[in-house]
C-alpha cells in the first residue's frame, strides 16, 4: 500500500497564499470530530500567526507605496536641482567667457584641458566586393576612431611600375570605387586621417573588377 506524507510546499508560497493555506488548515481541521485528531499546535496559535502575518503584509504593502510615492519626489525633486544647477552654469560660462579660474571661483568644476589626439592606428582588415554596377568595387574596413576622413588609394600593379594613386577621400569606413576596367586586376589600399597627419596605411587588398 502506497503511503503519502504531508507535503505543504511553504518555500514556494508568498505571504498571501501562506494565509490562505493556514486558513483552509484551521477550517478544515476544525471540522474533525476531536477524537479523530488533536491539532498539536492548536489551531488558534495558528489563526493567531496567520492574523499577525496578514497585518505585517498589509504594512509592507503600505509602506511599499509610500517609498515608490517618494522616490517619484525626490526624482522629480532632483530633475528640478540638475535643470537649475545646468542653468546656472551657463550664466557662468557666458561671463567666464573661458576663465577656468573665474569658473571655479564661482565653485563650478571647469572642463579639462583638451588632449591632442595622437596617431591613428592603421587601417585593419580592408574587404574588397563587387559593386552593383560593371567596373565598380565596393572597399569596406573597420572605423578609427577619432579620424577626420580616410584616403583611398589603388593601384594596377603593387610590386611593379604602376603608382599608388589616391581615388577617394570618405568620411566613412566603406566606399565605391568606380570607373575600373572590367576584368582587370586592381589592388587597394587605405588609411586614416586625423589632427596628428595621416596613418600607416592598412595592408592592399586585391579583387578581379566585375
């Protein structure tokens, strides 16, 4: 014969259900005749429990909707300090005019001192697809960061006679070449531009012209 044990599941329960399952207990077992079992502890502890629970629950509840109430303040509160404070340090910036020490006088933090910006790196993994139209290259590579603009640069022959001549200067890492000579070989080359000069150039990439 197969026995079962009592298997209440109080982990899986919130508050609310805790009650309710205490509840259903006392009914039901308040409902035995008294010789058939006696609740060990009794069932009034139990109501007792379940009563003080349900209040706590309430108060929790309570004070949850009084925080979520002022923190909706003091984030509006706070908006309404930044906004006056962004204002306030305009008014000092149009009289600074630039004076970094009248800027701190007025117990504002002054912006750093801007940086040069050094070499760029090179040009990393130059791709080279055909464009939509016969005679057109599609050249794509990574973006550097903090450059102006890139040279593009191809030639017919990398080892040999033929220059490197500069097609195109974008201002975003991919580009149509155009103006090839369908069926012929073309290699390409780029590099970055930024306030310090020009950058190593990335390493040519080859592609046969559709």
């Amino acid at each position: 014969m197969t026995k079962f044990f009592v298997k209440l599941g109080l982990r899986g329960l919130n508050i609310a259900a805790l009650v309710a399952l205490a509840r259903l207990i006392v009914t039901k077992m308040g409902l035995l005749p008294p010789l058939v079992i006696t609740p060990d502890p009794p069932l009034a502890d139990i109501t007792t429990a379940a009563n003080k629970a349900e209040a706590s629950a309430a108060r929790v509840a309570a004070a949850k909707s009084t925080l979520a109430q002022e923190v909706a303040t003091q984030d509006t509160d706070e908006k309404s300090l930044q906004d006056l404070l962004t204002a306030e340090g305009r008014t000092v910036d149009n009289k600074a005019k630039g004076d970094k020490a009248f800027i701190e006088s007025c117990g504002m933090p002054a912006s750093d001192t801007p940086s040069p910006v050094g070499e760029l790196p090179r040009v990393e993994n130059l791709s080279l697809t055909h464009g939509d139209n016969p005679g057109e290259v599609d050249a794509h590579w990574n973006r550097v960061k903090k450059s102006r603009n890139y040279t593009v640069q191809i030639t017919a022959d990398p080892i040999g006679s033929a220059p490197w001549t500069t097609k195109v200067t974008p201002t975003k890492s991919s580009v149509t070449i155009t103006g090839q000579t369908s069926g012929a070989k073309v290699w390409v080359q780029v590099c970055a531009n930024g306030t310090a000069g020009a950058a190593p150039f990335s390493d040519p990439a080859v592609i046969v012209v559709p």
